[in-house]
C-alpha cells in the first residue's frame, strides 16, 4: 500500500526533512506519523501525495511508483487517495451535498453515480439530514465530516489524515477518531499525522514516530513512550 524504500528528501534551501527512510504500510492498516515539529511527518505526507518528489530513494503507494511517475500521471494517484486536513478545506459557496459531489465531478463521474454515492457517504458520516445547509452553518465536528466524505466520495484505497482533529474539542476529536476508525474497518487503509498524545494512547494503533527525518520508533498498539512530550 505505501513502501518507502532509503528515501531520502532534501530541499532547496538544504534542510534534510527525511534520511534513508524505511516505512511499510500494508493494506487495511490503520497507522499514526507522530513526532515534534519539524521531524518529517509533513513531508512524509506530501511524498506520500506526490506533492513533493524524494531526492533519493524509492516510493510505492497503492501499485503506483513515485519516482518514476510522470506529471501527467499524478491525478490518477491521488484519485486512489482521500486527503483530509485540519482546515478542513470546504468550498463555502456550496452546500454540504455540493462539497462532497465536487469531488466526484472533477474526476468526471456521471451524474446518476454522483446521486447515489453521495447521499450513501454524508450517511456514513452522519450528515444525511443536513445536506442543504452550508459550512458556516455547521460546527467545526460537522465541518470536518464534510470534509471526510468528500475524501471517501470516491472510494480511496488510502485515506490520509494531517492533523484532522487539530482544530476540534477533546470530545469532538474523538468522533472523528472513531468515525476514522470505522472507515478503516470497513477496508480502508488509514494514516493519520497528529500531535494529539491522549488520542494516539486511546487508539491503541501502530505508531511510527520521526525524529529529525528518521524513523524514531515503529510500534505497533503503541503509546507515547516520554509523558512529558508534546507533539
């Protein structure tokens, strides 16, 4: 699902964000990338998402090899990927239904395919009943599970999550990890960068933690081993 094979990425102003990185993720896993500012989780992400390309090194991600992908390949990668991230992202100008149909029509979908998976996605989410309304008529929870199913709209094999419960209250945040946890039940591969301590402790998950662009630790149920870190 996502292999990083001695990758390594360094940009241009020579800032090493990741060294000679090994990480596996199998398929249906459900994964947290933790570590301080500044350790790579950020740029694990947009590797993963082919927004950044490594400067040494190989990466696979749903059967698709990154460094050997051409530009004009990328949008059928991310087609296979759900992105959500902690701003959640909405177009304000149209409704719950509208945010998450936009999605399927830039991928061309056809209009009878787009009246039947929306409706079945903002009911995963919980948001059937409010699918009129827009997002400033929403609360920041119901944000961002407008923001998850447009992310699973179109069935990604992976969805990514940076920072999805960054803006949200403690019990609020916890909807989203169960939702999230849900999803991935339901086959889903699922990676989420967090800061968050007491979400990845109640979650009992496989961690990866990065320190300074290398793979600290990689745990699986695993918890924050220094109580007095905060990331």
């Amino acid at each position: 699902m996502i292999k990083f094979k001695n990758v390594t990425k360094r940009y241009d102003n020579g800032t090493v964000a990741l060294k000679n990185v090994d990480i596996s993720i199998e398929k249906g896993e459900f994964v947290f990338i933790i570590g301080a500012s500044g350790s790579g989780k950020s740029t694990f992400m947009k590797l993963t998402m082919r927004e950044e390309v490594a400067t040494k090194g190989e990466i696979y991600v749903n059967g698709y090899q990154l460094s050997a992908m051409s530009r004009k390949n990328v949008p059928y990668l991310r087609r296979s990927i759900g992105i959500v991230f902690q701003d959640f992202r909405l177009l304000p100008e149209k409704t719950v239904y509208e945010n998450v149909a936009f999605a399927m029509r830039i991928t061309e979908a056809q209009s009878k395919d787009i009246k039947r998976q929306v409706p079945t996605v903002l009911t995963l989410v919980g948001l059937n009943k409010k699918a009129n309304m827009y997002p400033r008529q929403l609360s920041g929870g119901e944000q961002q599970r407008v923001a998850l199913a447009r992310a699973l709209v179109n069935k990604p094999a992976l969805l990514i999550a940076d920072e999805p419960t960054g803006n949200l209250d403690p019990d609020t945040s916890w909807e989203i990890m169960k939702l999230l946890e849900e999803i991935n039940q339901r086959g889903t591969t699922v990676v989420v960068a967090t800061h968050d301590k007491s979400i990845v402790d109640r979650m009992k998950k496989r961690v990866i933690e990065l320190d300074n662009g290398v793979v600290l630790r990689d745990q699986e149920k695993g918890l924050y081993e220094d109580e007095n870190k905060n990331y």
